[in-house]
C-alpha cells in the first residue's frame, strides 16, 4: 500500500477495482452487511437469547422486523448476532489456511527439488482425503469449542494456497534478482522473506479473499450438522438449519439467515473476483 | 501408455495408503473408545470385547491389521453394528449416494456446460450477463439453503414428491436437483472460461480463415481443448457427490453414505471410519484416474507421459 507514487501496482489495482461500478455496489454491500452485524445489535433493543415464551413464534411484523423463533427470541437480532460469529469464523480460518499454506509452499518451493516432491506428494494425499471426516475428528479431539472450530477449518483449507503459493515459487526462484541476491551471500530465510514473499503476496490475496466464502460455508455445514457453534449461541449456519427443520410451519426462520448468508458469500465472491482481475495481469486480457 | 497407466496406479495406491495411515493417527489421537458409550460393562467383558476388536494390540499391529484386511477384501465387522462387516454397510449406502451423485453430475453437466458455452461465444451480449450472473448465484446459494426451500416448494406445497425419505422411485429427484443447479454454476464458468480462452486462439483463426462454418470452428476445433478444465474439475467432484453430500442426504434423510462419514467419527467407529475414508480415497483416485487418461486422449500436448 505505497502511496509513494500514483504509478505504483497497488494503486492501479485499486483504480481498476473503483472503475467497475458492479463491483463497487458489492463492496458497498460487503461493508453494509459487516457494520450491520458489528453494531446492529447494538441499536436492538432484544437480546441474542432473550426468550419471550409468550410470543413464541411470530410472523415479522414492526416490533420483530424478521419475526421470531418457537422461544419468542427476536430473529433480526439474531440474524446480526450470528453473522458476527460466521464472519468472525471466516476471518480467522482464512487467516490460518494462509499462514500455513504460505508458509508451506514458500518452503516446498524454494528447499530443492527432493524437499518439494515429498512436501507436494503429501498435499496430494490430503486432497484424497474425505474433508469432513477430517473437520469432524479435529473437532471431536478438539472439543466443540469456537476458538477451535477455526483451527480445524483452517487446518483443512489451506492445501490450494500451498500449491499456488509453491507454483509461484518455482517460476520466481532462478530469476536473476534472485540469483544476484545469492550471489551476494543471502541465505535461505532472507531470501524467502525478503524476495518471495513480497511477490507472491498478490496471488495469497487474490486467492485467500475466494477462501473466506468458502470457508464459511464450512462452517455453516458444521454448524448445520450440529457440529459447530453450539447453542444457545448462533451462527448463521445453525439459524439456517433450525429454520430448514421448520420451514413448514414458520418459513421466515429459513429466509431471513438464508438471505443474510447468501447476500454475504454473493458480495464477498464479486469482490474476489474483482480482485482477481484487478491484480492478476493475465487476466486483464481477457 | 500402459507405463503410464502403471504409474498412476501406483501413486494411487501410495494415496490410498497414506489416506489410511493418517485417518488411523488421527482417530487414535482422539480421546475415547468405541465402548464408551456402553456403561457399567463389567471388566473381564470389556477385555475381552477390546481383545476381540484387536484394541488391545499395539498401534503398529493394529495399523498393520487395517492394511492387511482392507488390501485383500477382508473387511472388520463393525464394534457399533455386530454382526455387519463395514463393507456391507457402504454396499447398502452407496447405491442411495451414488443414484442421486450421478443424477446430479448428469443435471450439473446438461445445464452448466450449454450456459457456459452460450455465454462464451457472444461475449458481453444479454444471454452472457444472464449466464454469468445466474452462474454468480448458484455459486453463492449453498445446498442447505436450496434443499429446504426445494422440499418446501416441491415438496409440501405442490406434493410432486417426497419432501424427505427414500420410500418411492422418484425421490431421488429433489436432491439431486438441488445439487445439480448448484454445480451447474461452477460447470458453466468453466465452460464459459475454457471456450472463451480456446476461442483466442491462433489455431481457431487459422480455421476462421479457411472458412471452416461457426458449427464446425465450435464443435470440432474447440470443444475438445475446451472441455479441459470441465474435466480437471470433475475428477473430485465425481467422486464427491457419489460419496453422498452430506448435508443434502441430511435435509433429504436418505439412507446414503453421508451420515456414515459423520457417525463414524462421531460414535469412534474405527472400523467403519477408516472404511468410508478408505473407500472415499480410492473413488478420489480411480476418478482421477480417468481424467488423467481422457485428458491425454485429448489433448496431444500433454500425452501418456509417466
């Protein structure tokens, strides 16, 4: 984010990213749907789990603008309460699939051809391997703690990263910058740090704004199945299999969490894609 | 090429093994044993269960048991379902799972790949906004959202099928549907993106310019290249859906594979854990397999290189 010179990459990206106005609406919605979940809850006067066993389940109306659930809670508030845990879970996933995934294939990369080939040959046996029974074991050893679901998720999703950061790798490393820095006595860290790092930086952007969507996705499947963030608490996974398991009777418990999710994985994957465009420059040509 | 096929077969086989190896580290790792849902089971019996599902080996041997009986065909019979061998519980699984996969690998394929190919040859004109646009959706609507509103709809409200249940011959059709439509959308970007780089190319001119009709340039010079990507993405996805999606199999309540990928892990079921990871590893590989193969049959540029 050099602001040095309005030449610099950073700075056209960001140009190129304003100049689409389909994309500007979905970071506009990104940025509504993030401040609604943050201090929406504020502004409500109900709380997450205050039940109301009067009311029970009621259709929107002024007073529950979304309606409300069997136990009388406030759905809207929910709703924004939940999306702060999905969010929150695909935040923190994505920063863990992309610290190991960056941190591996920068080293299967860069540590010669024998290190790489058994570095690589594992990935490929984890992509054989059946994700859910995966997330499941971690989250039965783990516990069904919040701090940990990410770790499990994060733990699972980083395998792409680690193979394009690693692609990346091997057309950077014998470019002659590098070999200069050899030459100059550079070691193996400072040359991973200091020279890779920096170039494959786009790519991980690019690549870890398409995992957020993905990785709560993840987290609603965990959810869904019961997995996941536990009750009383709610994500949007958890609303949404709660309102599948009554839509017959109260179908507002499905559609509002479904909207919320949908209209969330919708803006996050136009900004990616944006991204993609705006950063990679084989695509501009396309 | 039969160099190529043996290689691939043994890398395979490698997959397989390490699938295995790691399912079996992790499952020890967790704490728990298949007993432990069974209360106040006197000593001796408990030893002696423990003896008779070979837990009280040593790792080494128990990992080594798990290879031996699952490369010569010889399955474990479930700790959590007496009397039934792992394998016939996927044998009775899989036919659900692999009915409604192949439905809507079939679906996915009808709708995704003529959207796809649509949107590539009149870029930027109405049918191509509407393609990726839908596309873009069908991205972001997640199973567990279009399951349910599907049952409802088709379901409970106008009854042409089953809202859930595997009792009559057309209940595979919501589920299916649902994960259809949804991976009809991945299949038509990458229709839509292979055919429109093909397109660009310098050997498509080269064809234009011997007047060769927009039929034939689509059909025969295009097609083929233009599939690749389809295909790399089919090879897992394949695989997947035949293994049953769990979350479809859970809002359907069909008697799949899926609920058996959770209860395993869930209720410690060794034996059928390791199977359903084993049995999901080699559908991965023999899937990928076959992609590996087409993909050199079509494209001359990559071979039966080992």
């Amino acid at each position: 984010m050099s602001q040095a010179s309005s030449q610099s990459p950073w700075h056209k990206a960001w140009q190129s990213l304003v100049r689409n106005p389909l994309t500007v609406a979905a970071m506009l919605m990104l940025v509504v749907l993030i401040l609604l979940c943050c201090i929406g809850p504020c502004f409500s006067p109900y709380g997450p789990n205050d039940q109301d066993l009067e009311l029970r389940a009621t259709s929107p109306s002024l007073a529950h603008w979304l309606g409300t659930d069997p136990l009388g809670r406030d759905l809207a508030t929910r709703i924004l309460h939940g999306g702060r845990i999905s969010m929150l879970v695909g935040l923190l996933a994505t920063a863990v699939a992309s610290i190991i995934g960056v941190g591996y294939g920068l080293i299967a990369g860069l540590a010669g051809k024998r290190m790489d080939a058994v570095m690589m040959r594992v990935v490929d046996v984890l992509y054989a391997f059946p994700f859910i029974t995966f997330v499941i074991i971690l989250v039965v050893i783990f516990g069904r703690e919040f701090w940990l679901i990410f770790i499990a998720i994060g733990a699972v999703e980083w395998l792409t990263m680690a193979r394009v950061v690693r692609g990346q790798v091997l057309t950077l490393k014998d470019l002659e910058y590098v070999q200069a820095a050899r030459a100059c006595g550079a070691g193996f860290w400072h040359i991973l740090g200091k020279h890779m790092l920096p170039n494959v930086m786009g790519s991980v952007i690019i690549y870890a704004s398409l995992t957020v969507p993905g990785v709560m996705m993840l987290e609603a499947t965990l959810s869904f199945l019961g997995l996941g963030i536990q009750p009383p608490d709610a994500s949007w996974g958890v609303l949404i299999s709660e309102g599948a398991a009554s839509m017959a009777a109260y179908p507002w418990m499905l559609i509002g969490p479904s909207v919320f999710f949908s209209a969330t994985l919708l803006a996050l994957n136009l900004v990616g894609d944006a991204l993609r465009d705006a950063l990679d420059p084989k695509s501009v040509r396309q | 090429m039969v160099r190529f096929i043996f290689s691939r077969l043994l890398q395979g086989f490698a997959v397989i093994l390490g699938v295995l190896c790691i399912t079996f580290g992790l499952l020890k790792l967790a704490p728990g044993s298949p007993l432990q849902s069974e209360r106040n089971i006197p000593e001796h019996i408990r030893v002696q269960r423990m003896a008779m599902s070979g837990l009280d080996q040593p790792l080494p041997v128990q990992l080594w048991r798990y290879i031996v009986s699952f490369a010569t065909f010889d399955f474990p019979v479930s700790a959590k379902t007496p009397g039934r061998g792992v394998d016939e519980i996927i044998a009775q699984g899989f036919p659900v799972s692999a009915q409604v996969g192949l439905a809507a690998l079939l679906i996915a394929l009808a709708l995704g790949i003529p959207m796809g190919a649509l949107a590539a040859l009149r870029p930027n004109s109405l049918e191509d906004r509407v393609s990726t646009v839908a596309a873009t959706l069908g991205i972001c609507t997640p199973s567990m959202v279009l399951g349910p509103i599907l049952a409802l709809v088709f379901g409970l409200k106008l009854r042409w099928f089953n809202a859930s249940g595997w009792y009559d011959a057309d209940d595979w059709v919501l589920p299916a549907m649902t994960l259809g439509i949804i991976y009809s959308a991945y299949i038509a970007r990458l229709t839509r993106g292979g055919l429109r780089e093909t397109l660009a190319q310098e050997f498509i001119r080269t064809a234009r310019a011997k007047g060769a009709s927009e039929a034939a340039i689509v059909f025969r010079h295009s097609f083929k290249l233009a599939c690749l990507p389809v295909l790399n993405f089919l090879g897992p996805t394949a695989a997947g859906l035949m293994t049953g999606s769990i979350i479809t199999e859970t809002v359907f309540q069909l008697p799949g594979l899926g609920q058996h990928f959770v209860g395993a892990a869930v209720n410690r079921d060794y034996d059928l854990a390791m199977a359903t990871a084993v049995f999901y590893a080699a559908l991965i590989v023999g899937f990928n397999l076959i992609v590996d193969f087409l993909q050199a049959l079509l494209n001359p540029r990559i071979g039966f290189k080992a």
